[in-house]
C-alpha cells in the first residue's frame, strides 16, 4: 500500500512541478502535462513486469540463480550497510510479490527443509536480478513518445529505480541468515 502513496505522490508532484515551471500554463498544457507523467508511469509499470518475466522465463541457467552462486554472494560490508540504513525499520513495509511466481518470501514455512530452503534461496535471487534490471532499465522510458520529456521521464525512472532498489536491499539483507540456516540443514540431512 505504501508503495501506491509513494507512485501516486511522486506521480503529482512531478506533474506540478512540470506545470509550475512553464511560463504560462494553459489547461490543455497542464493536462498534457499530467498525461504524459501517468503514461510514463504505467509504462515503466509495463517495462517492469515485462522485463521480470524475460527474466524468468528465458533459457537462463538455473545454476546462475542457485543457493551457492558467487553472483548473488553478500559480504558482512554490504549487510553493515543495510544496518546503518535502518533496513529492520523499513523492510517490512516493501511489498513481496511471490504471487506471481507461487513462492511467497513473506512467510517462512520449512526452515528444516534443505529444498524448501534452496527454493527460497533461489527465489529470492531471481528477485535480486529482476529488481536490478528494472532499476537500471527503467531508464528506458525515455524512448517513449509520451514521456520523451526529460523533466518527466527521468524523474518516473528515479522513483522506479528507488522503488526497484529497496526490495534488492531486503532479499540481499535476508540472503546471510538464510544462507546460513541452508547449510545447517544440509549438515543435518547428510
């Protein structure tokens, strides 16, 4: 939910801003205006969900994504990092979108079970990429007709970017204790 105020405020606050900063603002301009910033952000919408399903949908190898891949390995910096940013505070408020996988990372079920844990582990590295990717190539709405105005479409972007960013920040907080309870539960089955 709060990620819905975040879109919206940002959504008419980039709209004003563009409205204030014309020198005489008509009606039709102003509607243009307001347009173009919620095209722009349907569309990066559109561009995320688009990318994440390429992601998992193309023949990448699942060994990538696996429990003990080095690409998605996190270093005792990197959750200090998350620490000092308050990410205990925060992270529950940042929407988990396992339904669109079956796989929820909200809740915590089979923490004995090795594939249970290997699943979650994978899960959640498939997220880490997808965040990224929609981060980085939200960007790519500035090709659009309807949003090719800087002053809209970069700004769309930037909350897109942050947006796809802070669930990176938890799936990668969360990877250490999972990582490790993983392990033990290998320990133990062997």
């Amino acid at each position: 939910m709060l990620y819905i105020f975040i879109i919206v405020g940002a959504m008419i606050v980039i709209a004003l801003v563009n409205s204030l900063l014309l020198a005489d603002p008509s009606l039709p301009q102003v509607g243009m205006i307001a347009l173009s910033t919620l095209l722009g952000t349907i569309s990066v919408i559109a561009w995320d969900g688009v990318v994440a399903l390429l992601i998992r949908r193309l023949p990448l190898p699942e060994r990538w994504f696996a429990p003990a891949s080095r690409l998605f390995a996190v270093g005792k910096r990197e959750r200090s990092f998350y620490r000092r940013v308050g990410i205990n505070v925060w992270k529950d408020h940042v929407p988990e979108l396992g339904c669109f996988t079956g796989f929820h990372k909200s809740e915590f079920t089979s923490p004995d079970d090795p594939a249970y844990l290997a699943r979650f582990l994978l899960e959640s590295n498939y997220g880490v990429a997808i965040h990224l990717a929609n981060a980085l190539l939200g960007f790519l709405i500035v090709l659009l007709p309807w949003c090719s105005s800087p002053a809209i479409a970069y700004p769309i972007a930037l909350v897109n970017m942050i947006l796809s960013l802070l669930p990176v920040a938890v799936l990668r907080f969360n990877t250490v204790p999972l990582r490790n309870i993983y392990l033990r539960s290998l320990k133990k089955q062997n």
